[in-house]
C-alpha cells in the first residue's frame, strides 16, 4: 500500500515538474513581431509661379471742367407799337426762341411796359430744322418819296394798302436800292406805323438809310404781313371833328376826338396821322398819344398830333386811332 502511495506521489511530483517546464519554456519564448515595411514619403515639390507684377497705368488726370460763362441776360421792356416779331428783328432771333424764354402763348396779347427776356443765340440750336417764314399775304406799297437829308441820312416815307378780306397785322416793309447796273447798294426795313390794318384801310411807314447812295432805282416789297388776331384789338373807335391847320411847308397841326362807340372800355389808345403832297406822296408821319389812352364805354378824349413834313405842301391827311381790349382775366378755381 505505502509503495502504491509512493508510486502515485511520484507520478504526481513527475507531472508537475513536467508542467512547470512547459510553462518554463513558454514564459521564456520571445515573440519577434514582423517589422513592418515603411511606407515610402512622398515629397512633393511645389514651386510658386510668382504672379506677374501689374503695370500701372499711366495715370490721366480728370480733365478740369471749364466754368461756363453765364451770359447777363437781357431785358426788354416792350414800347407801344411792338410786336415779337419786331422785338425778334432786332436782336437778331427767332420769334419761337423768343415766346419760348418768356411763355409767351399768345404772341398778340403784349403788354406796354412789360419786362421781356431777350435769349442769347447760342441757345437755339443750329441742328435744328428752320421753320419755314410764311409767305406774306398781298398788300399795295404806295405813294413812295425818298429824301435826302442834310447830315447824310436817306428817309423813305409810303404806306401800305390793305387789299385782302380780312385785317392785317405784323406788316413789315423792305426797300432795296439799286445802281445804274440793277446791283443792289443798299437795304432797309421797317413795320408800318399802325398795330392793325383793316380791309381796305392804309398805314404808313417810315425807312431810314444811314448812308445815302446814289440810287437809280429800288425795289418794295413785304417781309411780313399775317392776318390779325383781332381779339386783342379795340375796332370800336371812331376820329371825330378833325382839323387840320399850319404853315404847309413846316409843322402841320392835326386836332380831333378819339370816340368809343363800342360795348367795353379801350385801353392803349394811340393816334396815327399821315400827310401827303399834291401828288399823293406821304411827305410826314406821326404817331402819339391822346389827352388819355383809356376811353371808357360811350367816352371820348382830344388829341392834338403835329407833324413835319418833308418836302411839302401839306395837301391833306388821315388819321387813325387804335387801342386794345382789357385782357379777361384768367378764372380762378375755389377748393
């Protein structure tokens, strides 16, 4: 029994000890892990394309404005007997240009002593399509007489007959003188003397030449001549009890009534008178103004017009009056 024990205790110590050399062995093994491959680096080389250096431009300075030059304007204060037409001739513009810088609707409708603005010329522009001068309607120049005068002017005195059926206005009148050869030497303009001619009726006219050249010959002829817009003009008026008296060859005195035979007072009122030779030629021309310029309905007023004449005798005359309705106040709405 006890070598049985003893048998089975050294099988048991053999086991051990086997044991313990394979766990010997196992602790003491050295595991040798692979080495692992290196991945290759990649350089990369980037080279910077430096950027192109700008050229500046050359540097062109602002040009300096020029300050324009704001012409003084003109004004112009409208006389008894103007028109647009007459006041655009003498500054050398249109009659558009010149309703246009004032807003002027209606050319007809003038006031004396109103303040017009004369536009330089520059302001109208040369592209601009002319209008077209309407052609004059007829009229008879007549009863001409030249002379000369001693400081070296050349008068041409005439009148303007009205031989259309309907009144007249704006009538302007030029005269060309002519040499030996039919050359013209010389030119002149003028309106006639009265605002409104009616159908029928004469005004006169009066033309100076600065200079007085030797003329063979000339020829008349009409600028102008439109007919009226007669809504502005007074017709109801009426020259009554006329005198005439005076040395024939110096002042010539014409005296008389201007009557209102019409339904409304006349305002602007002015008297025209002519004086004529033996021969029928317009020798004076004189234009004035009444004792009063406003005649009221049914009123009347004097006037006392001299003249003088060139050349002469004084045979006979005519005398004309005038005048302009009061404007109808524009209405004004009430809110």
């Amino acid at each position: 029994m006890r070598d049985r024990f003893a048998a089975s205790r050294y099988f048991a110590l053999w086991i051990s000890l086997l044991l313990l050399g394979i766990w010997i062995a196992a602790c003491g093994q050295v595991i040798t892990r692979p080495t692992p491959t290196p991945t290759p680096t990649i350089v990369l080389q980037v080279r910077a394309t430096p950027r192109p250096t700008a050229t500046p431009a050359p540097y062109t300075p602002e040009p300096t404005p020029t300050p324009t030059v704001t012409p003084t304007p003109i004004i112009y204060i409208v006389q008894r007997g103007d028109n647009l037409l007459r006041i655009a001739g003498l500054y050398g513009i249109s009659v558009k240009a010149l309703q246009e810088a004032n807003q002027i609707t209606d050319p007809r409708r003038l006031q004396i002593g109103q303040k017009l603005i004369i536009p330089p010329e520059e302001l109208e522009s040369e592209e601009a399509t002319p209008t077209p001068t309407p052609t004059p309607m007829p009229i008879r120049i007549q009863n001409l007489l030249f002379h000369r005068a001693p400081t070296g002017e050349l008068w041409c005195l005439g009148e303007v007959l009205n031989i259309n059926d309907v009144p007249l206005e704006q009538i302007q009148v030029e005269i060309i003188l002519l040499d030996e050869e039919r050359k013209e030497i010389g030119r002149a303009t003028a309106f006639v003397q009265a605002d409104l001619i009616e159908p029928g009726e004469r005004a006169p006219f009066v033309i100076q030449f600065k200079s007085a050249p030797r003329f063979t010959s000339y020829q008349a002829s009409a600028l102008s001549a439109v007919p009226a817009y007669v809504g502005s003009y007074y017709r109801d008026l009426e020259i009554r009890d006329v005198h005439g008296e005076g040395e024939r060859y110096a002042a010539y005195r014409v005296t008389g009534r201007v009557v209102n035979v019409g339904p409304e007072e006349a305002v602007g009122v002015n008297v025209v008178v002519t004086v004529y030779d033996a021969l029928g030629r317009v020798i004076g021309v004189r234009r004035g103004v009444p004792r009063h310029n406003v005649i009221p309905r049914g009123g009347d007023t004097g006037f006392q017009i001299e003249v003088v004449p060139i050349g002469g005798p004084v045979i006979t005359y005519t005398v004309l009056a005038q005048g302009r309705r009061l404007p109808t106040p524009t209405p004004i709405p009430l809110d």
